[in-house]
C-alpha cells in the first residue's frame, strides 16, 4: 500500500463513516428516549433512496401506498380511543395529521409527475412520503407498548424490521437501483480525486450533525427530548408527553435514515435490503457511544467506515467480520467498567 492508495481508502472510509454517524446518532436519539433499540433505521435508509429512484424511472413508489395505509389505520385507531375516551377535540388533529397529510402528498405525487421534476423537488417529495412513516410506526408497534421492558420492544423491533425488508421487496424488486448524482464535479488534491458527490454526502452530514446539536441545545422541543432521554418519569411529571418525545424522535430518525438513503445512493446501488448492512454499521458505531454519548457514537462510525475501507484492502473477504468484531471488545470494556443499573418501573 502506498500513500496515495491510503488516502483513496481514507476518502472512502470518510465519507462511508459520515452516513455511519447520522445512522448512528438516530439510533442513540431513539434509544435514549423511547428505549428501543431501533433495528429498522437501515430499512428507512433503502426506502428513501428507492423512493428517489422510483421517481426518477417514472414509477409511482409503493411507499406511497404505504403511508396511506399506515395513516388511515392510525387515524381509525386513533378515532375510536378518542370517542371511547369522549376526547372529542382530538378528532380534527387525528384527521389533520393521519388522513389530511398523507393524501396531500398522495395528490402532488400522483398530479406532479415527479420523473419530470427538479431533483431538489424529486428529493423533497421523497422525504415526505418516507419520513412521516416514523412516527406512524411508533403509534402502530410501539406506543402501545411504551411501558414494555426492553427485550419486548428489541423483539418488536426485530419483527418491524423484518415487515419492513418483505414489503421493500413487494415495492421496489429484487433489483439494485441509483440515482442521478446531485453533483457530476471532480476536484483532484494532489495524489486524490474527490467527486462532488462525496462533498456533498460531508457537507449535508455536517450541516445535519450542526442541526440536531442547535436542535437540542437551543429549541423548545430538543430540550423536553433531552429531558425525556435523561429521566422519563421526570420529565413526564414535568408535562412532557412521553408519547410526543417517542414520535418526535421517530421522525428525526426516519428523516436522517430517508436523507442518508439518497446522498448515498448515487454512488452505491442499493437494494431492499441494503440498508439492514448499513444499519448495523451505524449500530456498530451506537454500541461505541455506549447507546448514550452522541460525540463518542459519532466517532465510534467513522472509525467503522475507516476500518471497513482499509480491511476492504488486506482482507475484503473478511471486512464485515472485522467491523462486527469490533463490538466485542467495546462490549467487555463496558460490562467491566460500567454498573448495572435496574430498569425503571
């Protein structure tokens, strides 16, 4: 290995480890809040970057049909606790939100013609099909089950992911598919050529990294999110809605698994199924961070994509065995040096 091959691998492991630390982040966001160990964050990932290749090859992606779907039952769902519970009032936001939004976005894809679309409109048109199915899920499969100890909702995780990867397959086929780059710029720095591409994926994983921390330093609702995640019966006696804090934190999770999907997706073919890989890279990174520390599960995924970019060199047969194995020594470190603390009640 020479100097400019090590720095062709750095590039990659660089921009690979910067998708890692959103997904990263948005798995320790949702754990910290919710206590669910967010195994379908991958499958958010493939859905907004197939979304994005629908429209571009003229199709209408199944994830449409799927949020409607999703919001009609949480509608029906939340119509019938409402009259049961005689909170009347709730009826206009549940139509607003679970009906009302969905066949917006139904209608300006269905009437736009997206494939003929700018790509930032073809981008924004994605986000908002895939983003809104987070907190749809979370009242569907977790908001039930809020108060579960949790193995149940690792198991419900579990099972989610697993719905989600069958009906990618239902949606987009078994075929790899890319997008249209957002840029088609080289710039050559000495002995490396970085395409425009790749400045993007830094430059939108930077400004999103910048956002969660203004986010939650300095918003309202990033702060009652931070009080959730540090003590939950605290913060509810406080008039913070757990129920509230749970979708919040979906809708960033799926927003920043929607966004990583379609900045990787014009350099890499996904599948349906790419994302659970990718997924688990980021989740590599979480168990760095200890499921709490946002800077230490940042840095834990971008020591994943170097790593997996220089073992794709010495030994590409084994790369996925040396970046999962990295989890073993984190983990005996941690059980050594960490207290048991009981579950709250």
């Amino acid at each position: 290995m020479d100097l400019q091959i090590a720095l062709l691998l750095g590039q990659d492991g660089i921009v690979n480890g910067a998708i890692y630390a959103l997904l990263a982040l948005a798995l320790v966001l949702v754990f910290a809040v919710t206590r669910v160990i967010f195994i379908p964050q991958g499958e958010f990932v493939a859905y907004g970057a197939l979304t994005l290749a629908a429209f571009q090859a003229g199709k209408t992606p199944g994830t449409l049909w799927l949020l409607l779907g999703a919001g009609l039952l949480v509608a029906l769902i939340d119509t019938v606790n409402a009259v049961r519970s005689g909170s009347l009032g709730r009826l206009k936001r549940i139509v607003l939100w679970d009906l009302v939004l969905p066949c917006a976005v139904a209608g300006l894809v269905l009437g736009l013609e997206p494939g003929k679309l700018p790509l930032a409109a073809q981008v924004a048109l994605a986000l908002a099909i895939v983003v809104p199915l987070g907190p749809l899920i979370y009242r569907l499969a977790f908001q039930p089950l809020a108060a579960a100890p949790v193995l149940v909702l690792l198991i419900v995780a579990v099972a989610v992911h697993l719905t989600l990867v069958g009906l990618g397959l239902l949606f987009f086929g078994a075929e790899g598919s890319r997008t249209t780059p957002f840029s088609e710029a080289r710039f050559d720095l000495g002995m490396v050529t970085v395409n425009g591409q790749s400045l993007w994926v830094l430059g939108a994983s930077a400004v999103l990294i910048v956002g969660l921390y203004l986010f939650f330093g300095r918003t309202l609702y990033g702060k009652a999110l931070r009080a959730t995640a540090i003590n939950r019966v605290g913060a509810r006696l406080m008039g913070i809605s757990a129920t509230m804090a749970g979708k919040l934190s979906f809708t960033l999770a799926a927003g920043i698994g929607a966004l990583s999907g379609i900045l990787i997706a014009p350099i890499t073919t996904v599948y349906y199924d790419t994302g659970f890989l990718v997924g688990l890279k980021g989740f590599v990174g979480a168990i760095i961070g200890g499921l709490v520390s946002y800077p230490l599960a940042a840095a834990g995924a971008i020591l994943v994509g170097l790593l997996e970019a220089f073992s794709s060199f010495w030994a590409s047969a084994f790369k996925e065995v040396i970046v999962f194995t990295l989890i073993i020594p984190v983990l005996v470190w941690r059980s050594l040096t960490t207290h048991h603390v009981e579950e709250e009640e």
